[in-house]
C-alpha cells in the first residue's frame, strides 16, 4: 500500500504543467480538475490511515461508495480512533 499515493501525485503534476501550457480561457477547467484530484488525494490518505490501523488478516471489499470490512474476528468499530 505505499505506491497508493503514486498515480494522484503524478496525475497533479502533470495538470500543474499543463495548465501553465494552457490557454487563459482553459484556466478553469484546469483548475476545477486539479482541484478534484486534491480532494481525491485526500480521501485516498484519509482511508488508507484509517484502513492500516485494522488487522493483517482481513478482506476489504470496495464498492465505490462504500467500503466494507470483513475479518475473521470482531475488530469493534473502525470509526473508532
């Protein structure tokens, strides 16, 4: 899990880059969608502190919008801290 950050990290690079390349009209596409990439970047942190505090040996089902935990023995709440 530590090349998780690897492909949002390159991904805002590169727009950085282009949006210097960019036409002055394109400016806010370019940054609606960096700022997308942002927010995704933070939620990809977000869950994989959250998910790493959890044991070795479990299954993580991702569904898009949901995220479920399946373990062999009760783990309690994950939204616990």
């Amino acid at each position: 899990m530590r090349y998780t950050l690897t492909a949002p990290a390159i991904l805002f690079a590169v727009i950085l880059l282009a949006a210097l390349a960019l036409p002055r009209s394109w400016f806010w596409v370019a940054w609606f969608w960096q700022m997308n990439n942002i927010s995704l970047m933070g939620m990809t942190l977000y869950m994989h502190r959250r998910l790493r505090r959890l044991p070795e040996d479990i299954w993580i089902q991702d569904g898009g919008t949901v995220v479920t935990v399946y373990a062999p023995r009760d783990i309690g709440e994950m939204n616990r801290e």
